[in-house]
C-alpha cells in the first residue's frame, strides 16, 4: 500500500509583523520629515500623538502630558528670518529730503511781485494825493499793478442815476486827471481806456435805448473832457461800456446801486508812440 501524502502547513509568516512596523514607522519618519519644512502648531501635534500612538502601542498622548517622545524644538527657517528683517528705509531719507527742498525756492523766487514801472508809481502818488487833499476817498478809489494803474470812480457824485450828463465835480476831476497824464505822457507813452458801467436797473428812454447805451455814453462823455487838453493826441484813447453786466457792489441797496454807477479809467503802459 502506497504511504499518503501529508498536507504540508502553511508557511511561518511571523516576519510581516516586524515588517509591516519597520513600514509603519518609516511612513511616520517621512510625514515628520515634509511636516518639518512649515512650522505648523495644529499638524505638529497631531504628528506628536501619532508617533506616540505608534511607539506606546497604540496607546494615545494625555493632552499636555509627556509621552514617549521627547518635545521637539524646530530652528527657524531661513525664510521666516528674512520676512522679520525690515527693509532698510533710512539712506531714501536723505534723499527726499534733499529733493522737496529744491523746487520750493524757484517757487518762492516766482511769488515775489513786479515793481511797477517808475513813472505809474509817481503818477499813482499824485492822483493818491489829489484824492487826500480833496477827501474824495469814498468816491475814488485806485489800483497800482507792474503796467497799470486803475482808477474807478462811483457815486452819485459823479453820474445821477439814468443820466450820461457829468456832474460839476466830475468835470473837474476829469479836468486834473487830463493835466497829470499829460504830464506823465511826456516822459513815458501811456494808452488811456475809459469803460462805463450802469446800474442794473432796466432803462428805455429816447436818449438811452439799454443800459449798454447809457454805459458808452458816459465813457465818451468823461473822455471828450479829458481831450479838452490839446497836448493829447486822440489815438492813445478809447471807450467802452459794460452796461450793468459787472457790478462791483449788490444791487440791493441804494450805496450798492451808486457804487456801480461807475466810469473806470485804466492807464498802461504803451510800447511806442502812436504812429
């Protein structure tokens, strides 16, 4: 009788238990080592519970209590000291300074104001005189600028309202204004604009159809005074109206009403004789 064969058993398989924990631990070594590289509160201690886990057996970490694995203290990264340094500010400082500084003088060199030429400045003086020595202050009042001298003349001493007609005492100013200039005319050329100014109450009469008529006609009124003086010559004159279209004062009041009934007289300076 032939002998039976026996079943051989199975093999011993006891070494995948050391190795399937020589796997485990190196998995555990690599998560460590790629959670290494950003520092991380939460990950690093659920990382220190795992390998806790592993080494005790399966047995977790008590919060705040020391397991099997000493504490870990990580260096900082490279990266985390270069993003705490500051970027040095200081050697721009200088700089900017030194920059701001330098635009502010030719701004204050263009701020300073022209000097008015010469010959407007003592005829500014004397028509400032007359004004004092006549107390004309309330009904006169003048302008100086570098080329030109302004002098504005309002109230009802010098026009009633409705009326081109001057005043006796207008007369007379336009009278001594025409000497001055002529006067001034000799040393140094000038060119005489006379521009007048109504009210902006509405006016239509026979006479004076608008106000832009009545304001011309008291600019060639005041001007054919002043040409009364031959030594002019006509052509360094001329004559404008506004009419009521630029008030200097309210209209509301009967003082505003007088201020700009008004005659200007603007005297600059011209470059040559008239031809």
């Amino acid at each position: 009788m032939g002998r039976k064969k026996r079943h051989e058993g199975h093999a011993d398989e006891s070494w995948l238990l050391p190795y399937s924990d020589l796997m485990t631990l190196l998995l555990a070594l690599f998560i460590v080592l790629f959670a290494a590289s950003k520092v991380d509160e939460a990950k690093f201690q659920a990382i220190r519970e795992a390998f806790a886990t592993q080494f005790a057996g399966g047995t977790k970490l008590p919060e705040g209590g020391d397991g099997l694995l000493p504490e870990v203290v990580l260096p900082i990264l490279p990266d985390d000291q270069e993003e705490a340094e500051p970027a040095p500010s200081e050697p721009d400082e200088p700089e900017e300074s030194e920059e701001s500084e330098d635009p502010e003088q030719p701004d204050q060199e263009q701020s300073e104001p022209e000097q008015p030429n010469p010959d407007l400045a003592e005829l500014f003086d004397s028509l400032t005189g007359y004004i004092a020595t006549n107390d004309l202050s309330d009904n006169m009042a003048l302008k100086l600028s570098s080329e030109e001298v302004l002098v504005t003349l309002s109230s009802d001493v010098w026009f009633a309202s409705g009326s081109a007609e001057l005043t006796p005492e207008m007369r007379v100013f336009a009278v001594t204004l025409a000497d001055l200039l002529a006067q001034s005319q000799k040393t140094h050329p000038i060119n005489i604009i006379i521009t007048g100014h109504t009210d902006d109450r509405p006016i239509h009469t026979a006479a004076f159809p608008s106000n832009w008529h009545l304001s011309v006609a008291r600019a060639v009124n005041f001007m054919e005074i002043m040409l009364e003086n031959s030594t002019f010559d006509p052509r360094i004159f001329s004559a404008r109206g506004y009419g009521e279209y630029e008030p200097i004062d309210t209209s509301g009041t009967p003082e505003g009403l007088q201020h700009n009934r008004r005659v200007e007289v603007l005297l600059s300076l011209a470059d040559d004789e008239p031809g």
